[in-house]
C-alpha cells in the first residue's frame, strides 16, 4: 500500500485506497476465520501486529518521499523537501509508539504476574471523576486519533493529492498534512500515555 504512493499525481494515493480497504477487509475476516476454526496461535497474532504496525509506519515514510521529490523539482519549495522528510520520518515514529502504547500496557501487567485484560470498553474506561477522564470524555466529540489509523490516512492522503492538483502545485497539499498530522500524533501519544497511566489497568 505504502509503494503506491509513489506514484505521481492521484492515481498512487487512490491505489493506496483501494490497497487500504482490501487488507481491512483481511484485517477484520483473518480473526473472525481463526476463531471460527478454533485455529488461533501466537504465531498468528506475532504476524497481525506486526503487519499493522509495518504498514502504518511506512505509510508516512512514503508520503514524506512523495512529497520529497515533488518539493525537490520546484525552485520555490525545495528548501522545504528535507525538513518534510524528516517530519514524515518523525510521524512514522510516533505512530508506531502510539500503537505500540496499548501492547505496552499488557507487557507490563504479564511482567508484574496480574492476568490478561478482557477485551471491554469497561477494561479500557477511566474514571471520568478524574481530570484525564474528563479530558478523554470530550475528546470522543473530536476524535482526531482516529485520522492516524491505515485508513483513514489514506483517504486524507487521497483528498491531499486532489487538492495538490487541483491547484496545481504537487505535493503542497501533501507537505501540509504532515506539517499538521506531527504536532497532533505528539498530542496523541501523550493522551494516550496519561489514559494509561490514569486506567486501572495498570494498577497492581
């Protein structure tokens, strides 16, 4: 999915669409076949985690490249390419911590000998008498997290790259995105890790 969005204008980004909608479609069936068939390993599950985090972190490193080498060609904005790389990288980064945050969580509590957390809203709720309960209660009014998850950066990218066209300057579109997506996934990671750190799921 990543390598589709090298290619120029917007036919990479809407292959990166049509890749994005087919692996949910595996995604959400693999499991749900598994179970079916009683059929279920860790091996399996190794390979699922690692599937989502590898596509999510190449999917900025792409469109960073992307971006890249259209700012590189234009005399205006090529003083912009390699900071724009570097932050595509950085995004990259902060959404394999972000996924990697919840996978943390079990980590440690199968380090301190406490059971497996079942897989309920209820497990995952924090308190909302708390000030970061509150905060997390608001939050699902502007659920911005979402738009750092496969799919839906995709479509983001794929309406970028429309908007880049259509103003006909390749990649300005794209290069903001990255400009905006880094500031917020920092603002996710760290709601994220205050969630865990407020939840019961980690209290001895």
């Amino acid at each position: 999915m990543s390598l589709a969005l090298l290619i120029p204008g917007i036919w990479g980004p809407l292959l990166a669409v049509v890749f994005s909608q087919v692996q949910l479609y595996f995604d959400c069936s693999d499991g749900e076949v598994a179970r079916w068939r009683a059929s279920q390993s860790p091996r399996g599950i190794f390979i699922d985690m690692v599937g989502h985090h590898t596509t999510e972190a190449l999917i900025p490193i792409a469109l960073g490249y992307r971006v890249f080498t259209e700012l590189s060609g234009d005399p205006v904005s090529a003083g912009q390419a390699w900071p724009t790389l570097f932050m595509a990288a950085c995004l990259s980064v902060l959404l394999v911590l972000n996924r990697s945050q919840s996978l943390m969580v079990h980590a440690a509590r199968g380090m301190a000998g406490l059971g497996k957390l079942p897989d309920t809203a209820a497990a995952r709720a924090v308190p909302t008498t708390t000030l970061i309960g509150r905060l997390r209660s608001l939050a699902r009014f502007l659920p911005f997290h979402k738009l750092l998850h496969a799919v839906e950066l995709s479509l983001i990218i794929l309406f970028c790259s429309i908007i880049s066209v259509a103003l006909g300057v390749p990649g300005v579109a794209e290069k903001w995105i990255i400009w905006i997506l880094l500031p917020a996934c920092v603002l996710v990671n760290a709601g994220h890790f205050l969630s865990n750190m407020a939840s019961s799921r980690l209290r001895a």
